[in-house]
C-alpha cells in the first residue's frame, strides 16, 4: 500500500468502527460474518486476515471456528492492531489468534502456509490504481497452501445504471461527509467515496484474480451489487 495511505489509515482507527457501522447502516457486520462462514467453508487450519484492521474478520473467524482454526492477522497501522488486541483480550480469543505488525506486499510468512487468506474491505487499497497491485496479489498466491482459498469482501459495482448512480452519489454526499464528521480526517474518506466510485466491476476482479494464477473464481453479490464476496481457489 502506498505511503499516503498509510498514513490515512494510522490516523481514523479510534472512530474507524463506528464509522463502518454508521455509512453501511450496520451491514458490514452481516457482510463480514457471511465472509467469516465462506472462511471457514474449507474448514481451514490456518487463517490470514488480510490488512485486519481492527481485527473484526479475525475475530469473527475463531469465533465461529470453535478454537479448531489458527488465525493470524496482519496490518501496517499500529494503532488499528492494538484496538484488535484490546478486542481479542476482551472476547477471550487470546490463545486462538496472534495480530502481526507487517506489510501486504511482504508477507513474514513461508510459501503455503495458510489454507484461506480473508480480506474486509482493504483489497480496493491494495489493487486499485495501486502500481504494487500485482505484488499483493503474488504474495496472497504464495501463501497459501494448494486448494487454498482467498476469500474477498469488498464494495462492487451495481450492474443497474440507475442503482449505480444511487450508489455513487450516496459514497460521495454521505459516506464522505459521515465520515469526515466522526474522524475529522477528510483525505481519509474522501478516498474511500472516490476509490469505491472507480473501484472494479465483480468481472474485473474476477479477471486480476485469474491473471494472477487463481481458479474456480465465483463471485456473490449484496445489495443490488453494491457490495460482495469473491471467492478464488489457489
């Protein structure tokens, strides 16, 4: 991820889960927990969360996986891992999961170790109009293990015009707005309103997934295609 981004997102974690829950109206939790179970659909014994942030899918994992998974999560942003530290403290998942400070384009990990690698709504900031997208994608690859799944959540593009007009303008006027209020970072959220804008379509994705070496590529969409998961077999 480049260094502005970075710095954006070292700089909204206190706020950063409120403000989820109040721009998707409390969706991203049910999206999250339906990436969770699509994780845990290949009964995986070992689990990546991808840029975890504060930890939610992580959590949501070795949760519903019963302490049967090894989940591990990775971010750059030092003060997103300690509210995902405070939080795994607080549920108890100590002993099940272990929050790592690195880099998505250098993962500290050996070639397949891992059975599912999830992302929450951080693959639009590795991939789009990002020059390292290839590298992030590469490193997802080796990491995991043959048969291995990589499972995606992630803001889509609506294939209605009219409803992808709705959408846009709501990512523009609201999400950037909500956004600014609650953080008080405005580069931050604008980001996000405008990257989701110009994010791919469910088929691009599909494409860069298949570039890179994965299979068996199936995609479920939320929201009249506003959001959903992508799911590609390594």
């Amino acid at each position: 991820m480049s260094r502005p981004l970075q710095r954006m997102f070292t700089e909204v974690p206190p706020r950063y889960d409120l403000i989820n829950t109040v721009v998707t109206w409390g969706l991203d939790r049910r999206w999250r927990r339906m990436a969770a179970e699509e994780c845990l659909g290949n009964k995986p014994e070992k689990f990546l969360d991808l840029c975890c942030g504060t930890g939610d899918l992580a959590l949501t994992v070795c949760r519903l996986g019963g302490g049967g998974v090894s989940v591990a999560g990775i971010d750059y942003s030092l003060p997103m891992l300690e509210i995902a530290r405070a939080k795994s403290a607080s549920w108890n998942e100590g002993r099940h999961i272990s929050f790592i400070h690195g880099d998505a384009g250098s993962l500290p990990f050996p070639d397949a170790s891992f059975n599912c690698v999830g992302i929450s709504f951080a693959f639009r900031n590795l991939t789009y109009k990002n020059p390292l997208a290839g590298q992030h994608l590469a490193e997802v690859w080796r990491v995991l293990a043959a048969g291995g799944r990589y499972i995606i959540v992630e803001t889509s593009q609506p294939g209605s015009r009219l409803i992808r007009r709705v959408f846009h303008y709501y990512l523009r006027w609201f999400v950037r707005n909500a956004g600014f209020w609650l953080s008080g970072s405005k580069g931050a959220y604008n980001y996000l309103a405008e990257s989701a804008v110009g994010f791919y379509t469910a088929e691009e994705v599909r494409g860069m997934l298949l570039e890179a070496g994965f299979r068996e590529v199936r995609y479920r969409p939320f929201l009249f295609g506003a959001a959903g998961i992508h799911i590609a077999v390594k």
